[in-house]
C-alpha cells in the first residue's frame, strides 16, 4: 500500500504542470509526452491506474532494437554514421633512453622488451670486442673499426661516438625500417649520444633520463656488477657526477631505485602511452 501511495505521489511531483524545472529535465522528450502532461493538468495526485497507463505508454513508445534505432537517427539526421577513427592513430615515437653508467639502463630495456611488442629496440653497431654470451645482431652489429669508419663516411649512421675506447653508433636504415612498420623506436644511448640526438632530433624525439636514487646507490649496483676494474670504476663514477648535470636537457626523469626495477618500466611504459595520447604529436623524419 505504501509504495503504490508513493509511486503515485513522484509521478505527480514530475508531472505537475509549467515547471520549468519538469521541462528542463525533459529537453527531449516527445510531443506526445508533454500532451500526457498537460493530461494531467490538475493539482490534485494523479490516480494510479492512470500513472501505471504513462509507464506503459512509454514502453510502448521504445524503439524495438539498436539498429532500428540507429536507422531511425541516421534517416533523422539525413547521413550514416561514420565507423572511421574520430583521430588519426599517433605517430611512431622515438624514445631516447639515457642514464649514467651503471643506472640501469639495459636492465630496464630488457624489462620493457619482455612487457611491449610495438617496440622496436634499435640494435647499435659497436666496434668492441665480442663479449662472452652476446650475440650478434642481437646485443650489437659487431664491426671492425675500419667497417665502422665505412659506415660513417656514408653517412649510415644518425649518430656514432668513441664510448671509453670503442666506437659505437646507430645506423639509420633500421629506424627508417621499423617506423614505416609502425613501430615505436626505443634507443639507448649514453649522456653525451643523448646530447647529440636532441642536436638531431630537437623536440622529434622524447628523451628520457634514468636516474638513481643517489650516489651511493649507482656506486653499489656498478661495484656489484663486477664488470669494471677499480680504475674504470673511477672514471665512470667521476663522469655520472658531471652527467646528472645533463637532466636539464630531457623531457622526463625516471628514478630507477634498488629493488624498484618494476615502477621505474611502468612509469617508462606511462610516459609512452602520455605521448601517444598528445594532441600535438612529435613526428620525427630520419
Ligand atoms: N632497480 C634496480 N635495483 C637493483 N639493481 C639494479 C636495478 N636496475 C639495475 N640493476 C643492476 O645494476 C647493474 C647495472 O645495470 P645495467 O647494466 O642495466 O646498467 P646500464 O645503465 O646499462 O650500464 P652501462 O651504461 O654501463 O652499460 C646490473 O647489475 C643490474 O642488474
């Protein structure tokens, strides 16, 4: 008995005659709506059996399905709707992965590596030694110093550099290759191939700064990674400190702290997608 009284009750509250407020609510609603209104046009509480005839009334009145109710909008509106993207898809994007020695930067690729398919990460050509357990054409292009020097005086590389003794470089086809595939360009470079990329590339490219979370954190992971002698641990520690200087230059910096290895990919990974979703995309041409 009660929610019949109040069920009768809202509905006269709704219908209630020149409320401005009933019209505001019901912009859209049809002429044979408000005809039922106005059929209502006095004060006293609608009796229910007529208010359960309105419910009905407006079943009724439903279109039957989804696409007879699309068909009825497009002949309204007088065209299809359009089922092409409302946006372009974004540009392939080059990110640029720089860091000090030590900072983890190959640690955070081959995690980024495992987690996203659309990337492409550039394989460098390197004039140093094989290593044991690299491959090549996976880790490097191992070369000579003179195929190096080749490669350079045709003008394949889009930067090269003498990195503590070895020359190594980016060769540009691979780029052209994987961006007319779609795909986005990861490259990983030093601080200084990072300066002569943003030379390059200017604003084209997104550079990303890979930090640690102190001094004393990069010295330990560098020391337990065992791969450095003293002498070029000194030299290494000494250039980190002048290359924090270099942060200015980047468009991000990710903190890759001990044991944090997975926020600081996930917050690479966010970068990515904030780019992809710019309204002015970055468009570089290699
Ligand atoms: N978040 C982390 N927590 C703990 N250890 C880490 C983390 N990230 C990387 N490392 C370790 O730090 C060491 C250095 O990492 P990595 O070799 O990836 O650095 P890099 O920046 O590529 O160095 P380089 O420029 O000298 O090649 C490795 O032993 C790696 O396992």
């Amino acid at each position: 008995m009660f929610r019949r009284l109040s069920t009768s009750f809202s509905l006269y509250i709704i219908s209630k005659p020149k409320s401005p407020f009933a019209l505001q609510r019901n912009p859209i609603k049809s002429e044979k709506q408000y005809q039922r209104f106005d059929h209502s046009l006095s004060l006293t509480p609608t009796p229910l059996v007529f208010s359960s005839n309105i419910r009905m009334n407006h079943t009724q009145a439903a279109p039957v399905n989804k696409i007879e109710l699309l068909r009825s909008l497009e002949a309204s509106l007088g065209h299809a709707f359009d089922s092409n993207p409302v946006c372009p898809p974004p540009n392939p994007l080059i990110i640029v992965i720089s860091g000090p020695s030590g900072v983890g930067k190959d640690t955070v690729i081959k995690k980024l590596r495992e987690s996203r398919d659309s990337l492409h990460f550039v394989v460098t050509a390197t004039s140093r030694p094989m290593r044991p357990g690299e491959v090549n054409g996976k880790d490097y292009f191992f070369v000579s110093k003179e195929e190096f020097l080749q490669m350079v005086d045709k003008n394949e590389l889009l930067e090269y550099a003498l990195v503590y003794g070895d020359y190594k470089g980016i060769p540009k086809t691979q780029i052209r290759e994987y961006m007319a595939k779609g795909y986005d360009i990861v490259l990983r470079v030093d601080i200084q191939g990072a300066r002569t990329l943003r030379r390059i590339l200017g604003d084209s490219a997104v550079f990303v700064f890979l930090a640690a979370e102190s001094e004393m954190a990069l010295v330990e992971r560098l020391v337990e990674r065992k791969t450095e002698n003293r002498e070029e641990l000194l030299v290494r520690i000494a250039t980190a400190r002048e290359e924090v200087q270099h942060v200015k230059n980047f468009d991000y910096v990710v903190v890759n702290a001990e044991g944090k290895l997975d926020s600081a990919v996930k917050l690479v990974e966010s970068v990515i997608d904030a780019e992809k979703a710019k309204v002015r995309q970055r468009s570089a041409v290699i």
